[in-house]
C-alpha cells in the first residue's frame, strides 16, 4: 500500500474519543447551544431562499448605508485627488480641476441619491 494511505489509517485509528460531559452544566450548556443552532436552522427553513436572499440584501444594503455615512465622498477620478489640472504641453502649468471645482473629492452616487446632497 501506499505510504500516505498507512499514514492516513494510523492517525484515523489513533483518534481519542470525545470524553462526555461530566457534570450537568455542561450538559445544559450543550443542549442550549444544540437550541440555539436548530433555532437558526428553523428561521432559515420558514424563510426559504427567497427570504434569505432577501435578508441578506437588506445586510448588503445596510452596510452600503453606512459606508455613506462614514465615508461620503470619493476621490475626482480627473485630477486624481490633487484639486489641480496640470497641462499636457507644459506639465509645470496648473490650474483648478473644473470636474470638482479644486476640491480633489465628489460625492459618491449613493449619497447623491439618498441623502440629496
């Protein structure tokens, strides 16, 4: 046989077993954790994929939100942040950015949208 597949059937056969638990906390402790898993299980079986989708668009939308809040504006993509335009022929001469007016940000798409500003 080959030596991986000896090394495999030592360390399978070598397992200790899971001791049980010895005092009637843990057991509870056990059987509340067991609840609580079946519990999830339960909401995400009456809910189905849809519903799950749905819940999980609601998180993505949520996190988007506060992604706004925390972080409301976005670097100009023309002047790279700088808030000057420096010109093609002489790269020395500079001016304002006219797409953020010199302020190097713009403010995202979705605070546009939601918060109108």
């Amino acid at each position: 046989m080959n030596l991986a597949v000896h090394i495999a059937v030592a360390l399978g056969s070598t397992a200790a077993p899971n001791p049980q638990p010895t005092t009637a906390g843990q057991a509870a402790g056990q059987v509340a954790d067991a609840n609580a898993d079946s519990t999830a299980a339960d909401i995400a079986a009456a809910l189905g994929p849809t519903g799950m989708l749905l819940v999980l668009l609601a998180a993505a939308f949520a996190a988007y939100v506060l992604s706004l809040r925390l972080h409301p504006n976005a670097k100009c993509n023309r002047c790279k942040g700088m808030g000057r335009h420096r010109g093609t022929l002489f790269n020395y001469a500079t001016r304002p950015c006219n797409s953020c007016k010199g302020r190097g940000t713009h403010p995202r798409l979705g605070r546009k949208v939601l918060f109108k500003t």
